[in-house]
C-alpha cells in the first residue's frame, strides 16, 4: 500500500507530467513528421539562412540594448523606493499583457511615416532591421528587468555597502560585487529576453514584412505553399534555438549562482 | 579624534536622537546596546554609508576606515584571496605589493592555508579572520565593527577577542565596536557608551558606567544585581519599613539606588567594621554560576551578593540560614530616574 507522501507525489507527477507531454508532443511530432531530405534542403535555403540568421542578429541586439538599458532600470526598482514606482513598474509590465500586434501597431504610430516622428524627418522605420529589433525590444523587455530586479532585491544591498568602506565607489561596487552577484538572473533574463525575441511575430509583421525573420517565413510559407513547406523552416529554427538554449542553461548552471542570501 | 555633534537621522519609524559623541584617537570604543536601538545606524552614519539629517562627524578619513558587520558580507563569488585584496585592487596597487601584503595579513591572521578557499566553505570563526584580514589589509585609521561575533561560539569569540585586542594594541587604530554584549564591553572597551532607542544615554567607562548607572535602563542592561526604589529622609534612603540604608545625601523622594553584589561582604558574625549597613537576614536561594556563587538573601528586601566557591564550602551555607550582610555607603550609588 503506497504512503500518503507516496501518494502526494504521484498525483503531482502525472499532473506536471500533461503539462510536460502538452508541450513536447506537438514539437516531437513535427520535428519527426519532417523528411530529412526536405529538412536537408532547407537547411540549404539561402532565404531561410538569411531570415534565421536575422532573426538571431535582431533578437541578439535587442538583447544588448536590454543589457545597456535594463540593468539600471532593474537596480532602481530593486533598491530604491521613490514616488510613482508601482506606476513605473506597471508601465514596464504593459508589453506583456497587450496583444503584441496592438503593441506593433503602437510603434508604428510613433515610428512609421505618418507620425510625429516620420513627418518632421521623412523618415520611417517600416520595413526595416531597426523596426525588427524596436519590436522584439518593446514585447520582451520586461521579462529582462523582470528577471534582473529580482535577482537584486534577493542580494543584500550591504554586499555593496561593504565594498564602498573598501574604498570603492558607487559605480564599482555595482560592477565588481552587485553585478557578479546575480550574474544568474542576468543569463536567465537574456535568455528569456532573447527567446521572446526570437519567437515574436504579432508586432513585426505590423512593422516589417520583409526582410523576413523566421517567424514570418514560416507563416509565409504556410500562406503560399502549405503545411509541407513551413514545417521543415519551423523544425530547423525550433533545432536552433534548442542548441543555443541548452547551451546557455549550461553555462547558467555551471557559474557561480546568485547570492542571495541575506548572511554571510 | 571623532566628534559626533548633535547627529540625527530618521528611517521610517525609527529615529537617531540628538548623538553627541567624542571619541579619542586610538580608543577602544563599545557603543553597547539592545537590538534596534539604532547601533548599526550609528555605524553606518560614522562610515559615511547613510546620509545624516542633521549634526556633524568631524575626524573620519572615509578612505581609511575598515567597517566589519555582524553578518561580515564576504564575497561569495570571490575567494579568500581575492576577498581580503578587494581593497587593494580598487586601490589600484600592483600585483606584488598586493600579493605581499595579503600574505601578510594571512599569516598574522592565521589563514594562510585559507587563501584559495571558497568563502562558503569556511566555519564561522574562519569567515570572521577573512572579514577581519579584508578590513585590515587597507590599514585603517578607524575599525567599525558591528556585532562581529554575534553568530559564534563562546570558545571562537574569545579568539576573535584576542585578535582584536591585538589589531588595536599593534595598529593604535580607532575602534567603534557596536554589540548588545556586555562580557564583549567588559573585554574589549576603553570606553562604552550606552544607546536605547536611538539615543545615547550613557557613556563613560566600563567601570564607571556600571558601577554608576544614570538610568533604569542602564542600570537593568548593564545587569545592576541590586536596585532599589525610596526615598531619603534624614540621612537615610528607605526602602520599606524594614529596610534602609545610611547615606550622607539630602533628602529625596523618588529615587534608585544600586548595590554591586561583590560589594557586599557576608559573615556569620556582625562585623566589627566602618561599614555603615549591616543588616541580618536569611538566605532564600543560592545559585551556582561557573565562577562564583549567587546568595539571595531576604535582609528585608531580596539582596544579591556573590561569594567564591571557597568561601561557600568554608561557611557551609544553607537556604533558610541566617547570615550577617554588610556594605560601605560608598558602594551605593544613587540616581534619579529619567
């Protein structure tokens, strides 16, 4: 007869187990419903290179620009208190809860020819690289501080405080102690931003059309050849970013975790 | 020297009164108080690591100050070599001199063997001699230490007592060590100050302070095993009916007054002495402490006083025997409560 723990632990089991299947039946499925050769020659398709290849450069970049810019973003959430936070917080909070193609629709309003921005310059950003990456920035971004902030608030801020009677200053506390403390929610924070940044469609085909990223050249061939032709670009980017992840994640247990521990 | 003036600061609910504060170059010096009564703030404002309200801290060269907190703060992605060179990196010194005086301090702090150590894997008492060595390496002109052995065994405090006692006797550094323990006070301090609730409400010496607790709350914290509450009429501070006390001050209502326990001699006899309070009265418990022996004695009130375990065995006492008690007015200390 199986003890209650026993018991407890199998329900939980199985049920993590749908959720596990729900997820990976349909990817397996594809992955081995796709012919090898077919798979082959995509893998030689210069139009599918060019789109994975720009998708990984756009999503690389919008992940730079997130580095750059949300890191500070996600230290002042994490250590500071200050009038109006909460609202600021919700604000960087909005990509995830709008539907992306609405989120597209919102930088096209301000970056495309008929806005503000587009009328004083002449310029606009459709149909561009640039737009690719504002896309990709603007529906992932917070996942990326999201991930940061949490890994400072979990890090005593004294760490740095410690550092500071050290002789160091502000800016080299941040760089040599609150930085390499939470170095794991950074690598998680990228790759979820990345990974977002990848699989994101809703915004950039508001914004851009062409060039393709892969997310696009699998609708587009699914629109124009059918389920036969989109399925091996699919499987291919899916192989990808499978290599890339678990290599990531590797590397993100292999380091020194974060510290978050509010003793010694 | 530290001058501390009319310092204030206020987080949240919590407040830093009024601290006036001079502390002499090269002094050991224990601000001893219960948790949260602002220690650490005190601390940090001294280290220039929380902005003041109000008041000033003249004497601190921020760039030579070693600050050790209760929790120490290691690096944890660092290793103990690379923890104590911290300082000196940031200091930008070359990798010789670096490595020299790391060397140095390893070995004066005996955890040379250490160096290449991760910090999670050390003891506690190993971890303290790493935050000692990290702060002591910039060679600083003022120690801040706040609770540093809070979290160790007895046998390992008294260690990393002895190390401090030697840092401050060999660097004649200024020491600004906060705890809530008096035997750490008793061991360490030149000088202590008493803080409760953001304010200073003593300061002096260990002796001084002790034997002359200004307060109720002094008197209590620093562990005053007899205090008593009356009033002086005519030469004497009554207690109750059955109980007074000769002193040579004027009249007074409402006032404390303190009796150390080694001041008060037992006999079997009377004694034939100048004290001026002898009193009889029977001995209503008896308490073994590690090095001497605890008699309360119902003389009218409860009074405690210590004999040693010599003492005990020679007199062969017992509960509900009578005994003579005695003590000099001078070993009475009187104050008015705040």
């Amino acid at each position: 007869m199986l003890d209650k723990s026993n018991k407890f632990k199998i329900i939980f089991i199985i049920s993590g187990s749908i959720i596990v299947l729900f997820i990976l039946y349909p990817i397996i499925n594809m992955i081995f419903s796709t012919s090898p050769l077919l798979l082959f020659n995509t893998l030689v398709d210069k139009e599918v290179i060019f789109s994975i290849l720009l998708t990984l450069k756009c999503s690389l970049i919008a992940t730079l620009f997130a580095i750059i810019f949300g890191i500070p973003l996600s230290y002042i959430f994490a250590r500071y208190n200050f009038y109006g936070k909460k609202i600021i917080e919700a604000i960087v909070d909005i990509p995830v809860i709008i539907p992306h193609s609405a989120a597209g629709i919102a930088l096209l309003t301000v970056w495309g020819r008929d806005s503000i921005f587009g009328r004083i310059t002449g310029l606009s950003i459709v149909g561009s690289e640039v737009a690719i990456v504002m896309a990709m920035f603007f529906v992932s971004i917070s996942f990326f501080i999201n991930s940061v902030k949490n890994g400072f608030k979990l890090v005593d801020y004294r760490y740095s405080k410690v550092a500071m009677t050290l002789g160091a200053t502000q800016f080299q506390a941040f760089l040599t102690v609150d930085l390499p403390l939470i170095k794991k929610s950074i690598i998680s924070g990228v790759i979820m931003m990345w990974a977002r940044g990848i699989s994101e469609f809703g915004a950039i085909i508001i914004l851009v059309y062409h060039p393709m990223v892969t997310s696009i050249l699998i609708y587009d061939r699914y629109e124009c050849y059918g389920l036969k032709y989109a399925k091996p670009v699919a499987v291919l980017l899916i192989l990808i970013c499978l290599v890339i992840f678990i290599i990531m994640r590797i590397i993100e247990e292999r380091g020194k975790g974060d510290y978050n521990k509010k003793s010694k | 020297m530290i001058i501390i003036k009319n310092l204030n600061k206020k987080i949240g609910s919590f407040s830093l009164k009024n601290i006036n504060l001079n502390i002499q170059k090269g002094e050991y010096f224990v601000i001893l108080g219960p948790t949260g009564s602002g220690k650490t703030i005190l601390l940090e404002l001294i280290a220039g690591l929380l902005k003041k309200d109000s008041g000033s801290i003249e004497g601190v060269n921020y760039k030579k100050l070693g600050f050790i907190y209760q929790d120490l703060f290691l690096f944890p992605h660092l290793n103990v070599y690379e923890n104590i060179s911290y300082g000196l990196k940031i200091r930008k010194l070359d990798n010789k001199t670096i490595d020299e005086k790391v060397n140095k301090i390893a070995e004066e702090l005996k955890i040379k063997n250490l160096l290449y150590r991760d910090i999670t894997n050390l003891s506690g008492g190993e971890k303290q001699r790493v935050a000692i060595a990290r702060a002591l390496v910039i060679e600083p002109e003022i120690f801040l230490l706040d609770e540093p052995t809070s979290s160790l065994d007895n046998n390992i405090k008294k260690d990393i007592y002895e190390i401090l006692k030697k840092i401050h006797n060999k660097t004649k550094a200024t020491f600004i060590h906060v705890t809530h323990d008096f035997e750490e006070a008793l061991y360490l301090s030149d000088r202590i100050a008493i803080i409760n609730n953001g304010e200073i409400i003593q300061t002096g010496t260990l002796q001084e302070v002790f034997n002359k607790p200004n307060s109720l709350f002094v008197a209590d914290f620093v562990g005053c095993e007899n205090l008593f509450f009356g009033n002086i009429i005519d030469n004497y501070f009554i207690v109750n009916d059955n109980f007074k006390i000769y002193t040579e001050l004027e009249n007074c209502s409402n006032i404390y007054a303190t009796i150390k326990a080694n001041d008060i001699i037992i006999s079997k006899e009377r004694l034939n002495s100048s004290a001026r309070n002898n009193y009889y009265g029977e001995i209503i418990d008896i308490n073994e402490r590690i090095n001497f022996i605890e008699l309360v004695i119902d003389a009218g009130v409860n009074i405690k006083c210590f004999i040693t375990h010599q003492a005990f065995s020679l007199f062969d006492l017992k509960i509900n025997e009578k005994i003579w008690i005695s003590f000099k007015s001078s070993s009475v200390h009187f104050f008015i409560p705040e």
